[in-house]
C-alpha cells in the first residue's frame, strides 16, 4: 500500500468506533456506484484534506484486498496502528460485502464505454495462512489490465480465487457471446 492509502486509512481511527460500521459501508456503496459517505456528515472528525485521504485509503483497502483472505497477514498488517475494534469493523465489512465489491470492481472494468483492453498479464500463486489453517494452499491469480481510455492508459490489478476467476469467466463469456451476436 501507498503511504497516502495507509495514512488514509489510519486517519479513520479518529472515527467513533459507534459511527465506524456506517461509514465504511457507504464506503463500499461507493465502489459499488452508489452514494459515498459526505464530508457534511463527517466534517466534524476530519479537515477537508484529511476527509480526502480518509476516502481514498479507504476505498484502496478495499478495492486492494477484496480477492484476498480477510484474515491473511497482509491485510491485518495494513490495518496496524488502528484499535483492535477498527480493525474488527473494517474486517467484518470486507468479508460481508465481499463478493459485491468483486462484482462492481469488473463491472467497472467492462462499463468504460470507450475504453478497450490494450494488454493484460496473469499470474498464480499460493496464499499460506498463518494461523490454524496453515498447511491450507488456496490459488490465487493476480489479473492485470491495461485499459486504453482516449489517449490514457490505466492499470487495473485484480486479485481473486478461484471462484471469483470463475465468475470473471463466466462474465466473459457471456460478453463474447452479446458481442458475436451483434457482428
């Protein structure tokens, strides 16, 4: 994660524990091309420029970690620094809202109109958990897109499991079709 992601995220410790669970959905409505929190509603915790952050590192935590395990060492890491019931509430939220995150996220990917796929990469690796489950090997395949917009390039990583895979799949397949049946 970026400094400004972490610096962010660690910004939402100023956060009522109380006022925590309702932000970070709306967070996640968001990214999910609803309604985002409002500074109004927030502006008594944080200045303008830290409202900002707060916004972005949160919702980089979320696009970041919504194909990894929510109990992996690398998410709890990125959550240092923040009381153990931010941490809580933050992970409750990626876990019951996972799925729909991963959906917006590739919805977004396939709704830029003028945007195409100039190239893409793949890799597989293995996520080791470190606790109880630790001889537990889960793939993981890491997607990375460069999406042509106009003159711009943007790189979209993707990270997910098995079944996330297999619904982008499916997806695909599904776009393939709608687009050979307009030919």
């Amino acid at each position: 994660m970026e400094g400004g992601e972490c610096s962010g995220l660690q910004l939402t410790a100023k956060l009522p524990i109380a006022q925590s669970p309702q932000f970070f959905h709306k967070v996640i409505d968001g990214l999910c091309g609803r309604a985002l929190p409002r500074f109004q509603d927030y502006g008594s915790i944080w200045s303008l420029r830290e409202w900002l952050e707060v916004l972005e590192g949160s919702s980089s935590f979320f696009r970041n970690n919504v194909g990894r395990d929510e109990n992996s060492d690398e998410v709890a890491n990125q959550l240092n620094g923040l009381s153990a019931e931010h941490q809580e509430v933050i992970l409750k939220c990626l876990k019951s809202r996972k799925s729909e995150i991963a959906d917006a996220l590739v919805e977004k990917v396939f709704a830029m109109s003028s945007a195409y796929l100039q190239d893409f990469d793949w890799q597989l690796k293995f996520a080791l958990s470190s606790d109880k489950l630790s001889a537990l090997q889960m793939p993981l395949v890491n997607l990375d897109l460069d999406i042509r917009n106009n003159n711009t390039v943007k790189s979209v990583s993707i990270e997910m499991n098995k079944e996330e895979l297999q619904n982008l799949i499916n997806s695909l397949e599904a776009a393939n079709k709608v687009v050979l049946q307009l030919k």
